[in-house]
C-alpha cells in the first residue's frame, strides 16, 4: 500500500477522498498524464485570479511565472501522451483536484489588497508542498513508461522551486505586512 | 523581459544578455539543464566572460546573492556576464531557488 505524507490538511483531506489513499492499486500512466495534468492546470487557475486581482508586483511577476511554468510543462506532457499513443485518463483523484480548486478559488475571490495576495501566497506554498509530495511518492513511483517517469522528474524538480519560491514570497509578504502595521500604528 | 531586468550592483560584473561583440577573456559555458547548472562551480580569471545557455522548457535567471549580477537566461539563447573582480560568487534562480551554482574568479 502507497502512503503519501502531506504537507497540509488541506492536502490530507484531498488524497483520503481518493481511491489511491488506501488502496493497494495504484494509478496507471494515463491517469498519472491526467492527474499531472490538473495539478498544473488547477495551479494556472489559482495565478489568472491573482493576475486579476493583486496589485503586488512579487505576487504578479510570481504568477505570471506560474502561467508560464505550468503551461510549459503541460504542454510538454501533451506532447509525449500524443507521441505515446496514450489516451489520458479522467479520474476521481483529478475530479477531486478539481473539485478542491474549486472551492480555493472562490475563497480567493472573495479577498483583496494585502489579505488576498497573503492567501494566495500561502496557497501557493500549501499546493505545490501538496502536489510535490503527491508527485514524489505516487506519481513517479508507480509510473511505468520511462518517459513520463523522467517528465515527472524534472516537472518536480520545477514545482520544488517553485515551493521555495513561494516560501520566499510569503516571506517577503510577511516583511511588507509588518512594516505597513508599524507605520500604520505610528500615524 | 520586464521581470527579468538586471537590478542594481553591477559593480564586479558587467552583464550581457544575447550575442553581443567579443569580450576580452575566455569564455566559459554553463549549461542549464533539467533544473542544474552545469558544471556547478567553475573557476575563471578577472576578465573572463560566463555563459549559461538555457536548455530547459522553462525560462531561468543567474542571479548572484551578494547583487552583483542578475541575468534572464532565456530558453535556447545564451546570455552572458563579464567577471570584473576576484572573489567566489554564489549564483542561484529567482524564480526556482533550489538552482545553484558557483563562480570562483582568480586573477
């Protein structure tokens, strides 16, 4: 039996809803293609929200990073299912990706200003922590064409700087929040 | 490219993105590849010019921690910096930390 160690509860609750949480079956190549998939696309939807609604040149340039990034390496995975002759699958983990993202991006959407581009960038952290760990120990382990399987290397190679990204923007986030008290609390 | 600019501190290296005319100095090539530098550390002489050509499907920066350069390595064209300076810089991505190299620059 695969165990994932999650980051977030968030996370936790999202695989314990999926059949590859408990089971001893694990996902085959087309649905690893679709859950990879959905996990760049859903990250791509998280950034178009933070394009439209934050005015915060590091959580901008960090989501149009995001766009860029996600896209790329969807497109590269497009590409290889193509060459492959691999079909992907649709599948309750992705349903269940989706579904999660869903109801994250209406919670954003109802933020704004500093309160927004904080939730977003926690988020960040949280999904790619989430994603990475999914990655690292289902996705890659149970693939078996070793194209996807190297694909899905390097693609987690880029979401761990990406993690580590957001780690420094969270950061950086927190630093502009404190300062922006402290000259609040003198006026 | 707007995200990408150069920032301030270019005082130990003169930065260079594209082709542009012949530096004075060797010229030595890093390639980037599914997320590494290579080789990661390399050790050239003041005057010198380093080159990283992006071979990966996402775009990178060279970006020196102590601000003395930082450069767009875009996807297929190299982009370049002239070493002005001894010392031993550490590089890294700004858009993916977990990248890193070295660059040691004797006289």
């Amino acid at each position: 039996m695969k165990t994932i160690v999650l980051a977030g509860a968030t996370a936790a609750l999202l695989l314990a809803a999926t059949p590859f949480a408990n089971a001893a079956d694990t996902p085959t190549d087309p649905q690893i293609a679709h859950i990879a998939y959905t996990a760049g696309t859903v990250d791509i939807g998280y950034a178009e929200i933070a394009l439209q609604r934050s005015k915060n040149r590091t959580v901008r340039e960090f989501a149009a990073e995001m766009v860029k990034d996600h896209k790329a390496v969807n497109d590269k995975a497009l590409a290889l299912v193509k060459k492959l002759g691999v079909t992907p699958e649709d599948n309750e983990t992705s349903q269940t990706l989706a579904k999660q993202a869903a109801d994250k991006r209406a919670e954003l959407m109802q933020l704004s200003g500093p309160a927004f581009d904080r939730a977003y960038a926690e988020n960040e952290v949280a999904y790619h922590s989430f994603v990475n760990n999914a990655v690292d120990k289902l996705l890659i382990p149970s693939a078996n064409n070793q194209e996807l399987k190297g694909l899905l290397k390097v693609g987690l190679k880029i979401f761990q700087g990406h993690q580590q990204h957001a780690e420094n923007m969270v950061q950086k986030l927190g630093k502009t929040t404190r300062a922006w008290k402290s000259t609040a609390s003198k006026e | 490219m707007r995200s990408f600019a150069p920032r301030a501190g270019f005082s130990t290296v003169v930065a260079m993105a594209g082709a542009l005319s012949a530096p004075a100095g060797e010229r030595t090539r890093i390639v980037i590849n599914d997320l590494d530098f290579a080789p990661s550390t390399v050790t050239v002489h003041v005057g010198d010019t380093v080159e990283w050509i992006n071979r990966d499907i996402v775009e990178h920066t060279a970006t020196a921690r102590d601000g003395a350069f930082d450069i767009a390595t875009p996807r297929g064209r190299p982009a370049s910096a002239r070493m002005k300076a001894v010392g031993r810089m550490e590089y890294y991505c700004r858009l993916h930390p977990n990248m890193v190299g070295v660059i040691n620059v004797v006289k």
